[in-house]
C-alpha cells in the first residue's frame, strides 16, 4: 500500500511520541506534533485535522502497513503504547525497504574511500549488516556498541529540532548529586556522545549561569518555551571537546600535558587505540614506554588512566600526579577495610 511522505513523516512523529512516556498525550499534543513536523520537513503551514490523526492512529494499529501498533488511551484521554517497548522502527523491513536499503547502501559505498566522508564507513557496515540479516533471516555479523536499557534517548530528536529551529527549552533536570530536580530554561547548542551516553551543550538562561553540559539521561522533563533563544558568542562549537577526553570542561579552560608511562606487555594498546588524538610517543624505555597527551584536566582523563591500574604510571604534571595517588590510596583503603570484615 503507498504511503504518502507526509503520512510517513506523521507516522514517525506520532510514534517517537508514544515511546516519550515523561508526557501524557492527548489527540491535541498529537495534532500539534505532527503539524509542526510537517512544517519543518515539508514546510506546509496548514496544520493536520483531527480527523487526518485519528485515522493515522487506526492505520498504525491495524496490519495494512504491517505495524500492529498496540496503541491505547487510557483514562478516556491520553494515548500511549500498551507495550512500553514498542516502535514501528522495531518492526521488521518488507521487500520494497530491502530493495530501498540496498539501494541506498551501494550509493553510500561509492563514498567509503573518501577522507571526507571517513564516517560514512561505519554506517554502510551497520545499514548492509541490517540488510543480510534481514534477507538470510540469520544473526548479525557485526556487533556494534550499544546499551539497550540507556535513558534519555527519548530526547535526542527534541532537542535536535530545537537546535535547528534555535528555540529555547524549558527543562526540569536533576543531576546525581541533587537532591531533586531543577527547572530552568536552556538554550541548546551541540549534542555530544561519549561511551553511548548522550549530552547537549547549551547555555541556562539564569542570570550568570555558566555554559552547561546535560546528561540527557537526567532530564526529567523537557519542553518547548517562549523565552527568546540566546546565541552561542561563546564558544567555537567545532573545536570546543577537541582538548577534552570526555565531557567535562568549561570555557577558556586551559589545556596541560599529561605524561604517562605504560609497560611493554601493554603499549600496543594504546599505541594501536590512543587516549586522545594529540597522543606522541616520547621515548622508549627499557621497561616500556613513555607517551603524551595535550588535554584538560578532568573526572574522565582520571577515570581513564586509573583504569590501567600497575600497567601504567602518570609522570605529569604534579597536581594530576597527586591526584592520581590520592585516588589509589582510596582504594587501597577500600581493600584493607574489606579484608578486615572478610576476617572478623
């Protein structure tokens, strides 16, 4: 059955909205959702009828389009999915979207050589893995990183749009160390993934408030505001994590040189796999080798070199050095305390 790209464009936004279960949707949300999807990607300024949504809601519920969308209203009002895993991005590709994909992949493969599109690589994989998977009915060949219990993906798209459209947001947001939430307005810049967690760098429109970084697996709720959206004069978005291993760091903070030893067995490691793209080998010793790194001093640089344990030994500079012992003595303190209950 065709399926207009307008009707797809709605269907995507009404289910990327039933999965965001922070909110209760009524038809109206629905309507608005939609409308204003259809406006960014179509630019059609004529909004979506009720009745244009409800039979959508019935389209997807049904088998026509092969999606058995389990949707449900629940208190008379609000519309949600019964299963709370549920997408229609779950399900699985008929033979046109085989046909489609395979089309596509083998115009993306015409681009893998280029240093210009050196990320191209790792999509083509993902997307001809999907395909032979889906075509054989067979497992992947390919297992890419992932965490499927992550939170605040739900959000990506949101702010995405937001960024693009430079409109400001209304979040409630409560990091590890609150004791509940904060609610303020944000001026999202950039999203930033580091280890399959997900941030947005943005500006809070609090008087003297810093630039901030988001962990969107700590926002609790997250909406459109009329607040005027404030400009990035800040930063140079481009470059701004390129001295950062991470994500913690704030503007104008300087850089340093982190010198570190690490033994023989294990330098192919880092040698193969660098800490960060400015690494230099500085010499050769007789029991391994001694390496560097420009980068900001921060949580996940110690994190970082704290997980090579007696493999390796930071030689600089001092205050990290200090640091780096401070946080072995910890644990050493951590053991001792563990072996005493262990006897008793």
């Amino acid at each position: 059955m065709p399926v207009n790209r307008n009707a797809l464009i709605r269907y995507r936004t009404i289910d990327t909205c039933l999965q965001n279960r922070f909110q209760k949707w009524t038809l109206d949300d629905l309507i608005y959702a939609c409308s204003d999807a259809i406006y960014e990607y179509q630019g059609i300024d004529t909004g979506v009828s009720r009745r244009t949504i409800q039979a959508d809601i019935e389209m997807m519920r049904s088998n026509k389009l092969g999606y058995e969308a389990p949707i449900v209203v629940v208190d008379r009002k609000y519309y949600t999915y019964a299963d709370k895993g549920y997408s229609i991005t779950n399900n699985p590709l008929n033979h046109k979207d085989l046909q489609v994909l395979t089309e596509v992949s083998s115009l993306l493969k015409q681009f893998k050589g280029f240093n210009h599109f050196a990320d191209v690589n790792e999509m083509v994989s993902k997307l001809e893995d999907k395909i032979y998977t889906q075509k054989t009915h067979s497992p992947p060949v390919i297992d890419f990183e992932k965490n499927d219990n992550l939170k605040g993906l739900e959000w990506i798209e949101i702010i995405r749009k937001a960024i693009v459209a430079k409109k400001t947001l209304c979040i409630s947001y409560q990091s590890f160390k609150a004791k509940v939430a904060h609610t303020f307005c944000f001026s999202p810049y950039l999203l930033k993934e580091y280890r399959n967690r997900w941030f947005v760098l943005g500006l809070s429109h609090q008087r003297h408030a810093p630039l901030l970084t988001l962990a969107l697996d700590r926002i609790q709720t997250n909406e459109a505001h009329t607040d005027e959206y404030r400009e990035n004069k800040l930063v140079d978005l481009a470059t701004y994590y390129n001295d950062v291993l991470g994500v913690t760091k704030s503007p104008n903070q300087p850089d340093c040189e982190v010198v570190f030893w690490i033994d023989h067995a294990n330098a192919p490691y880092v040698i193969t796999k660098p800490l960060h793209h400015t690494q230099k080998l500085l010499s050769e010793e007789v029991d391994g080798k001694i390496f560097s790194i420009r980068v900001i001093l921060n949580f996940e640089l110690e994190r970082e070199l704290l997980g090579f344990g007696p493999k390796m030994r930071v030689l600089g500079p001092r205050i990290l050095v200090k640091q780096i012992k401070a946080q072995l003595r910890k644990t050493m303190e951590r053991y001792e305390v563990g072996a005493l209950e262990e006897e008793d």
